[in-house]
C-alpha cells in the first residue's frame, strides 16, 4: 500500500484518520495487548461515517432518534474508543484510553455496553453485533410508523468482519434484514482477507457479495481507503429500498510491518516498528498525543450534532405532553401505573376459576392483558407461534407494508431471535419477548448470556420445558437447560407452576430495567394450585410456602412449575400417613437468594427433611437440600438423572419415577 | 397436484414411494402426533435415492464403506424408518412402526442413533444433520486418502429443510463444504415451502440457489415428484468436483387435504381426510398392510447391497493384515496398547521436569506424544490454533489437495465445526478433536449436548478457560461454562491442574467410547503439581488427594484447574498455622461421583469445614460442599459470583478475591 500516496490525496482526511490509528497503536502498546489491525485498517471508512454520515451528538449520546453505529468486530474496540475520545464523548477521556484493558477503565478488551456512553452494544463475541443491529433497525422502523419521522428517523450502521460472517448467526440476521427489507440497515464489511489463523481462504472461500444478494441487499464494492467512494457508498445505502451492505476493501495494520497478515490481527507492540508506522503516516506526535489541529477538526465534526438534536428537541416539544411522556416512559423502561392493577384483576379471576391450562397458555393469557396497554412489546416466535402462545389478539405482523406490527415471525432462528431483541431492548423504546423451545435455549445461548451481561431485560419465553413435551423425545426435551439459564449470572429464571405464578413471572419481567428473564413454561396442563387470592406478587420472592403441614412439620417438598402439582399431590399422601408437609414453590430461585436469611429461614426452616422435584436433573438444588452452614437436614431429589425418551408425557413421568408417590417414598425412606 | 398423473405415470415407482406415504400416516395416526407431511412430501425423492444411488446393505448395516444417508430434517422420521423396514433392515420390524413415538421403541420421534442400524445420526435440532454431513464427508475423503478407494469410497447423502436451511448454522456448514470441495456431499433440499408458521417467505425470501452457490456448491433444480429427474439429478451430483445441492421441489403432504399447507407438517390423524388420501393415492390396503409385491419390490432393493458389501468384503480380505486389524480398530474405537505406555512416560518426565506451562500447552505436549501413534486422531481449531495449541508437529493441513491433512482450519465456526467433528466420529474411523476458547461453548452447545445424547467420543478443547483469560474481558470469560458442560449428561468435563492431569484427562478422553469429554484449559501458566511420579490415571478417579494434611486434619480444599495451586498455597499458609488441610484435587467431577461410596468419604470424610476454589460461579459445588445425606460439614466458596472484567491476569484474581490469603481466611472463617 502507498502510504504516501494516500497522505497527499486527501491530507485532512488523512490527519483525523490517523489520529485513529495513532491512538490505537499507543493504546495497544501500553497495555501489551489487544487488536491493532482492524482500527488501522477501517479507520478511513469510520473517519467519512462520523464525519459525513452519521447523526450523533456527544452533549446527548442517549438522544432516541441518534444513528446507531455497532461495531460487530469488536476487538477492534480501539476504533470505537478512538472515535468517542475525539468526537468529544465527555466520559471518554484520554485516560480512559491511556487505561485500556485495564481495570476499572471504560475501556475493556471489546466494548462493553453501560461501560461508556455511545457504546451502543456489548461486542465481541463474533456475529453478535451484525445480529443486534437486525433488532435496531426493525426497532426504528416500529417507532418511526409509531411516532412518525419527525421524532424517529434514523440508521444503524454497522462494521462487521469476516468472523462476524463466518459465524452462522450471521445468515440468520442477514435473511431477517433481506426478509424485511431493513432499509436504513447499513453493513460496512471490512473485506482485509486476514483472520487469525491466517488468510481467509484457509476456510471459506464464499462470495459475499453475492451471499448478500441472495437474501436480497443491496451490495456495493469499494476501496476501503478512499474517502470519496466511502462517501459515495454510504450516500447511496442510505436511499435504497434494501439494506445495504458495502464491501470495503482494506488491508489490516495499514502501514504497519505486519500489514496485509494475520499478525497485525493481534497486538502489535514492537516500538520500532511501531515508530515505523508513525513515520510512514507522518505523525511525528508522542505517544497519546493529538495535534490541537486534528482534535479541533474531529470535535467540530462531534459538535455538528448539537444543532441535529436541538432541532428534534424542538420538534418533540412541540408534541403532546402525553406523546412526550410516553417516549420518556418507553425510554426509560418504565411501566405504566396500571400494569399491576391489571395483574392483580387477572390473578383474582383465575383464583375464582381455577382454569386447568398449560403455563404456555397462562402466558397468553397474561399476554392478552399486558399487550393492550403497553405498545412498547414486541412478541414473536421462531417458527413456533403456535406452540409458544407468543401472540396476542391485539397483535398484527410485522411486515414490509405494517411497520406498525408487533408480531414477528423470526423463522427457525433462535439465535438470531434472541440477537435481534437484544438489539431492540438496547434500542430502547420496545419490549422484545420471543419463543421457542426451552431445549433450543441452547441455540440462542450466546445472546442470551449477553443479555444478562449488558443488564437489558429481553425476555425469552421458553415453552415445552421438560419431557412433559412428550412424544418428540430427548432432542426436544430440555434437561439441562434450568442449570444453565440459573447458572448464568444476572438471570431470572422464572419456572411457574400455575396461571397466578405465571401472572407475576410476567410483572417481574417488564418491570425489570436490568435482568433479561427466561419464563420456563409447559407444553402440558397444569392445575391453578394459587386458589386463594393474594394481591401480593409472591414470586417476588422467589419462594413460598404454598401448603403448610398440618401437624409437626417433618418434610419440606420443594418444586417448580409442573411438579409443583406433584408435591402437593405427595403432600396429600404424606399427610394422610400423619406425616406434616410443607409444600414450597419456588418459581424463581435468584430472587428466593436475593431474600435475607430470616426470609429463607421462614420458609425452608431447619430440622425437616426436603425433597426437591423437578423434571430436570438434580444439578444446583444441593444449594436448597441441604441447610445452609452445614445444618443437619437430609435432602434428596426426584427428577431427571438423565435424557429423556420419546413417548407420551404421562408415560414419561412414569416411567422416570416422578410421581406423587415416588416423592412419598423418598420422603419416608429420609425419616 | 394431479396425484392420478403421477399414479399413472410410474407406476411402479409409485407404489414404492405410496408405502412409505402410508406407513407414515398410519404411524402417526397410531400416535395421535407426529409429523406427517415431510415424508409424505419426500417420499419419490427418498424412494429413487434407495432404489438406484444409495449403497447400503441392510445384513450389513455398520459397514465401513456404505453410503451415509442423513435425514437433516428429523422429524420426518417416518421417511427413514419407513425406508428401514421396507429394505429389510432386521431390527426394524413393523411392531416398531406400529409403536411410533412410545415408550421403548426404537422409532422415536425423530431419529435417534443408536436405537436402530440405519439411524447413522441424531437429527431433530434443525441444521445438525447438515452439518454433521461435513464431517462425515470430510471423513470419507480422509479415509480414502489413507487406505484407497478400494476400500472407502462412498457418498454422504442428505435430505434438508427449509428449517435446517434457515438456522446460523447451516451456513458454517455450506461454507465449509463449499471451501473443501466435498464433492461426494450431496444435499437434496425439500423445497416445500412451508414452515410450522405458514409460507416460508413469512421469514425468509433468500434465494437459496445462489445462496449456496455463493458457496461453491454445484446447484441443480428439479421436480421432487419426477422419478426421472431426481435419478438424473442424483446421477449428475455424483459427477462434479463441488458438493451439489439438489432443490427438489416438492409438495408437503402430498395427496392430502392439508397438502401445502402448514397443518400438513404435523400430525395428520383426521380419519376421513387419511382415508380419503389414500384413496387418492389408490392404496387400498389396511393400516400399516404392505401388499406382497410392494415390500417384495422394496426387499429386491435392500438385497442388492449384498453383492456389493461381499465384493468390498473380498477386497479388505485381500490386504494385509495389519490393515485389516487397523481398520477394525479404528471403526471399534479401539486405542493402540501402546498408548497408555506413551502417556505413563509423559507424565514420569513430566512429573521429573515440573515445567510451568499454561495446560492448553500441556495439551499440546500431550498431542505431540499421541498424535503419531494414532493416524485417526483429527484435530483443528475455529481459527485460534495458536491459541488452542490443538495442531501437533506432525499433522499436515487438510485441504483439497491434501486429503490426507489431519488438521483443520475450521474458520471462524464454533457451532459447525462441533457438529463436523460429532459427524466423523459418528462416521468412525476417525477420532476428532477442535478448540476454541471456552467461552465459546455457547456457540457450540446444541452440537455439543448432542454429542452427549448420542454418546459418541468427540473431544471439545475449550482454552483459556477462566478470567485467567485476562484483557480480553468478560465477553470472553467463561463463569458458568463449567456448570453448562458439568449440567449436560453423559459428558466428562475436565479441567486438569498441571500437565500430569492434562495427560491423564487426554487418555481418558481418547479411551472413551460413549462419553464426549470437554477439556477445560487454562491460558495461563501452571507449576507441575503432581511431581511424584504415579503409573496410575489418577484423574479417572475423578478427584483425589493431592495433599493430605500433616496434622488434624481441619480442613479440605477442594479445587480444579488453575485454583489447584492457590490451594496448595493456601494449605502451605494454614499448615503454617497449625490447621492441618487437605487438598484435594477434582479434575473431574462425573468420574469421581461414579466411584464408590467408600472412596469418596476418603477423599472426602465427615468433619473438616470444606471450602471450593474455582474461578468461576458456586453453581453446582454445594453437591460437595456438604456431606452426604446431611453431615455436619461446613462449605465455603472461593471464586466468581458474577460476570469478569477486563485486566491482566494476576490483578482479576487479586480484585475478585481469589488468592490463597482469601482463601485461608475462608478456612478460619469456619473452623
């Protein structure tokens, strides 16, 4: 590459762009550690995106109607600290970068959503980014139908690299935004041909260009150096039909020794060559150290905003207080007043009717209060609508000529799924749930664990929760699926066991601002065991004792969702025998932690024996078998001990012994 | 479509095709659930596919030579268990297609490996099967690079949906396949048009055609309902130097009232409509009734394989006998005797040498010793193999001109390259093993789990398995990932504290036969523990002592991995003050509770306060942390109690606690 040929075209472009690359080397360099090749190498195509393109302002880095710029590839994380440092993002001082990768900074390995404002997603874990953006652009489409351009009229950009489009869930968000045709979708692809293990061909030699076509983008080639064709890429992305996405041809580590190969991927820290660099770019600056010229010419870029927000200030001013609330409301994450009014008149009806329905169809029923007055939700489903009772009545489909529906058809993408409402959720402004089946958690996994780590509160239903699913077999039926939502941090998991616990789960998951929620629902019907009304969410709690013991208490049977109706079923057996039962349910066991000890004391008090039941294997409830500091109750577990089998659900809990009595045996065999 | 036009015009054929059409619907009439249309649909496909491509031998069904048929789409398990019974495989009997989906039978809802020959995969997580086939191809072309085609010479042959088409994954594996030019991967695509939701263009409007042509795939496009043309398809597939994919246009529940529809994808049980289908179909028989020259026709069809398995049979007679024993071996999963020697001398060197390395480096010390002895070992990395240090010195790449290449840059495809290696394994001959960073589990989990359920060896190399991980941040640091993979069934999860462990957990995980083992492995450097020298596999005990204390004993530490070693420093501080500790190392958690009551109460005897050291969440050790069946130990818990961070190494496990000082204070704590 000529360097110098690239300085003396377009030297003030060349200046703001290698202040990117200087910063990102020095940054590096101090930490010993970190990737230095993408910033340098897609520096020029992010310098014309802020500079040219994207409407940002660094005085208000939340405004609602600001373009998302997601860098997908975020181990390039310096490009984006680069950025934020000289646009004049106030919390992202010369220190933070001086501080990079190092604790307590803003500045971690990949960027970290809540670390920095304009950190717009937690990047990283490749295909993640390409995926969230999916959620933001579907997210400025609803809005924009439901609050018109003046208030919501915006892009999402994005930079992906070749990982992000090796990943698989990259084929899932690219025939999603294709599908729907996401218009204000903009992928900026850094084509360098380099992956760490070497060339890109050593493993997949597919034309991207014509990939993209296939699920209908709109594609443009480019030199990912020149900033006129950058300019006139993105001048022309932003007004077709499709999205776009532009193959910007670039090499990684410009300019470095390692240029052009899978080293300058990684840290390049050598000072000489590092010098080198430097010297070939003509920045003859110390380390750390902006020309007050550069950073003059990059914060007048960040201030060309302010103008941009005043203007929708304006505007949004000039709509209804009642429109004005409802944005702040929806932004803000909060719920009406009246959402637990309306909670609380569904838990007293099914209290007095005491349907017999399967959670999945409790969940509908919350569903059909819930959705009407809260147009912040968004429901769907991977290819599973009608199995995950995900739609309510109120809700039309999301579609090309209906940017006003709520519904989507995600098709047989859980990963993508769960990507794109998270990106939604970090859009703000929408309440995205979505269904499939508990087993396929598995499938969405990653996004669903970046949910918890970002503290957005997507919801993910998840119905068919045990062999209670019955004849389609171990495939289908999630075992271990529990232990690995409540093993994740910063993650309810909610297991109802009826209509009311379902009510609650759902209350507790919109009225979260910070944890993403797993509601583990039944393919199977379930008895209202909640007959007696109680305002009070219960499931706040995390557990409750649901039936006391009559007499002396001896046992203490412990269950969620389905086996709840199990344990009081034992209990009636128990009891019969004189044994005093205690029935607890325990729908959610991170809030029961969350209690204080007098609270957990009260309802799993020392001395009984407990038994927990659960279709699901035994992994994690030694925490409640046994008491805490070594107390001396006896525990013992009735559920899965390993995968499930094809065969009716009544069957199933049969044959793996989880019934009423064989909890009864247990008991007695503990006393 | 004109069901008398297609009678009419191959008669012959179509009454083959109609026995499998039947079959199904009197299947999952008898079920009251299942999926009946894909079958339905697929049936002529299937039908020219057995009749005039497929080399099989139902006398013979694990011969190492047939072709591998791989129905992606699982839950038409109707189609292949149709097809089994028709061409004589023994153990499919038509009591087992009488008890589809019930407990006991071999035909479960979707196919289920292991419970029948014939079923070469589990399928039902859509796009698995697909992907496994890339292994199995990649298998076939090894195989016959190393000992001819005379040998090993046949095709992987699979029938996909529009599900399997539309999960992430299926990308990694087309791209893949496309990249090695698997040319005896053939992919006929059920071009239906129908998901569960309704139309497929509901979510996707991706031309698939240049989709995988995008690829480097040879695409053709044909009515699935023409026998000519499908046996003109299939003839042509054979021929080229690329993977074909075959779009078979086809019509779901074909002949039935629900044809393309989406009802006509599941349980088609309405009796009226069932008769009336057949009917249409002029299939005059009773439920689940054959007539004779149908079954005899299908019977001719399974014979055929015969003479070609004898001819096969002749020829692998005819080399050597080490050959001969070789093949055998590696198809039975068999190690070499020599192995255990090998590893023994490793570990004594090592046990002399005490070197400090980082366990993915022990891995690879381990790999450099067995690798050569064992040419069916496969390893390779989703393009971190400098950092997984999964290739040893003597594996060459594998590539189109280098079949005989043991390693494989998988590229950035965690997912497809855990569902490729399941499919080697599952095509025998080859032992497959891939990293990635551990964190990455996520991506590949269904792949993973499924491994597990179907208990095949697969090795999962997951580096870099903690904070100790380091700048790279919490996105890339696994907490829960040991308690995912510990949670999962039939899995063996270890995480070795030095080489020694590393070389013990290596044998075991290349000596199982059922059971897929994750290796968790440590990015940083760790002291050699285990410095006296022991023949035995001390790791297959699952924990042991590594140290026992001098005094009283007071306390035991448990630990795994990289938290070994702060054990043994904190022993070393607690002895100094008199409390006499236990350290006890648990490199596998599933091994040590399959060992006998009475060695784990030695290991871990009633009355010393316990406390765990792990780098990662609580989730799981209260199993160990109290005595069984409500002893009087006390627990304690040294470790994460939430996501990472980004900093160096040393200050992550200095700021989250985890040091020996912390650890001893625990240990006081509770005395």
């Amino acid at each position: 590459m000529d360097i110098a040929a690239l300085r003396s075209a377009n030297p003030d472009h060349w200046k703001k762009a290698t202040a990117i690359r200087a910063l990102t080397l020095d940054a590096v360099a101090a930490a010993n550690s970190g990737h230095s090749g993408m910033p340098m190498g897609m520096a020029d195509v992010a310098t014309v995106l802020y500079e040219k393109h994207l409407k940002f302002d660094p005085t208000n880095p939340n405004w609602p109607d600001r373009d998302r710029f997601i860098l997908s590839a975020g181990h390039g994380s310096m490009l984006l600290y680069s950025l934020l440092h000289l646009t004049g993002y106030a919390d992202m001082t010369l220190d933070e970068i001086r501080n990079f990768r190092q604790w307590g900074a803003k500045t971690a390995g990949h960027p970290e959503y809540g670390h920095a404002t304009g950190i717009e997603t937690t990047t990283g874990p490749l295909g993640q980014g390409i995926s969230n953006a999916v959620g933001f652009a579907m997210a400025e489409e609803m809005l924009r139908a439901r609050f018109g351009a003046k208030l919501m009229d915006h892009y999402t950009y994005v930079i992906a690299g070749d990982g992000c489009l090796m990943e698989g869930v990259s084929q899932e968000a690219i025939g999603l935004a294709g599908r729907h045709q996401l218009s204000r979708l903009i992928v900026l692809w850094d084509n360098n041909n380099i992956t760490i293990d070497g060339t890109v061909d050593l493993a997949d030699r597919t034309d991207q260009v014509a990939r993209f076509r296939a699920s209908g983008w709109h594609v443009l080639e480019i030199d990912g150096h020149d900033p006129a064709a950058i300019d006139a890429a993105l001048t022309e992305a932003k007004t077709t039909a499709e999205p776009t996405m532009i193959a910007c041809k670039t090499h990684i580590a410009l300019g470095h020794a390692a240029q052009d190969t899978s080293k300058g991927h990684g840290a390049l820290t050598n000072p000489d060559q590092l010098a080198a660099a430097k010297e070939a770019y003509g920045w003859p600056y110390g380390p750390f150290e902006i020309p007050s010229d550069v950073k003059s010419a990059w914060e007048a870029i960040g201030h060309r905003g302010a103008t941009t927000y005043a203007a929708w200030a304006k505007r949004l001013a000039d709509t209804s207080p009642a429109r004005q609330a409802e944005i702040a409301r929806i932004f803000n994450r909060d719920m009406p007043v009246k959402l637990g009014a309306r909670i609380r008149a569904l838990k007293k009806q099914i209290s007095a009717e005491a349907p017999k329905v399967a959670t999945r169809q409790s969940s509908e029923m919350v569903l059909e209060v819930v959705n009407p007055i809260l147009q912040e939700t968004v429901g769907g489903s991977a290819d599973l609508s009608g199995s995950n009772n995900t739609r309510s009545g109120d809700m039309s489909v999301f579609d090309v000529d209906n940017r006003k529906g709520r519904y989507i058809h995600w098709g047989i993408r859980e990963h993508g799924m769960a990507a794109a409402m998270n990106g939604m959720a970090l859009h703000g402004g929408i309440r995205p749930y979505g269904g499939t089946f508990m087993c396929f958690t598995d499938y969405a996994r990653p996004a669903m664990r970046l949910a918890a780590l970002m503290k957005i509160p997507t919801v993910f239903v998840m119905t068919h929760d045990s062999i209670g699913l019955g004849e389609d077999g171990p495939t289908h039926q999630p075992v271990e699926h529990l232990a690995i939502s409540r093993a994740t941090p910063n993650t309810w998991v909610f297991r109802p066991c009826d209509t009311v616990e379902t009510a609650e789960a759902w209350e507790l998951a919109l009225t979260s601002k910070e944890t993403p929620s797993v509601l583990s629902l039944t393919r199977q019907g379930l008895p209202t065991l909640r007959r007696e009304h109680k305002a009070k969410n219960l499931t706040a709690q995390g557990a409750y004792v649901l039936a006391d013991a009559t007499g002396k208490r001896q046992a203490i049977l412990m269950a969620t969702g389905s086996e709840v109706e199990i344990a009081m079923k034992a209990r009636d057996l128990l009891e019969a025998e004189g044994i005093g039962t205690r029935v607890v349910s325990m729908p959610c066991w991170e809030l029961f932690e969350e209690q204080d000890d007098s609270y957990r004391r009260r309802v799993l008090p020392a001395g009984p024996v407990r038994v927990a039941i659960e279709a699901a294997i035994r992994f994690g409830w030694d925490r409640w078998l046994y008491g805490e500091r070594g107390r001396r109750e006896k525990g013992g577990f009735v559920g899965m001990h390993d995968f499930g089998a094809s065969a009716p659900a009544p069957t199933l809990y049969k044959e793996f012994g989880i019934t009423a009595e064989a909890v009864a045996d247990k008991v007695k065999s503990l006393l």
